[in-house]
C-alpha cells in the first residue's frame, strides 16, 4: 500500500478536511445503493455513496448503514511505521429531542 502522502491524484473538497469534522444529516436508503449526506464545518452539503474518498487521510466510505457512515482511512502505525486501515464511525445526527 502506498503512502497517502506520496499519492499524486487531486484532492476533493472533501478529501480537504478531517473525517470528524464532517457532520452526517441525512441517509438515503435505496435497493441501488444508499448515499448520505454530510456537511462540512462551513455548512456546504454533499452527497456520498461507498467508494467516495473523504478526509485528510485518504479515507474511503466502505459502508453506509441506516443511522452512520464507516470510513477506512489509512493511519500510520506507531510501532512499525507500516500504513494500516482503521475504521471510523460517522453518526447521523439527530434532532434535538430524538431518541
């Protein structure tokens, strides 16, 4: 696996901004496919489906579940220096009030 760093492809609006600072608003659940909608810190939305690239760190949504968005992103690992994938959990926000 090559390093996200060395990686020579243009970076998306998305791909500009950490996984967490992205805000989950909304889940289409579709026989086709499901796609979410996230919205950066400056309130701009866009609409991703399984395969897009999100984060600073090369990151891939893998899955896209009914109430959160799992994105693997690569990380390096402390002890070998090695790039591994780690999994993180974008939750769909609810509304105030919501259980």
């Amino acid at each position: 696996m090559k390093r996200a760093r060395e990686r020579k492809m243009p970076l998306t609006p998305l791909q500009k901004l950490g996984v967490s600072q992205l805000k989950v608003v909304g889940i289409i659940v579709s026989p086709t496919g499901n796609k979410a909608l996230v919205e950066d810190p400056a309130g701009k939305g866009y609409v991703i489906n399984v395969g897009t690239y999100v984060g600073s760190n090369f990151g891939r949504v893998t899955k896209i579940l009914k109430d959160r968005v799992i994105v693997e992103e690569e990380v390096e690992d402390f002890f070998t220096g090695k790039m591994k994938l780690q999994p993180v959990e974008l939750r769909l926000q609810k509304k105030f009030g919501e259980v």
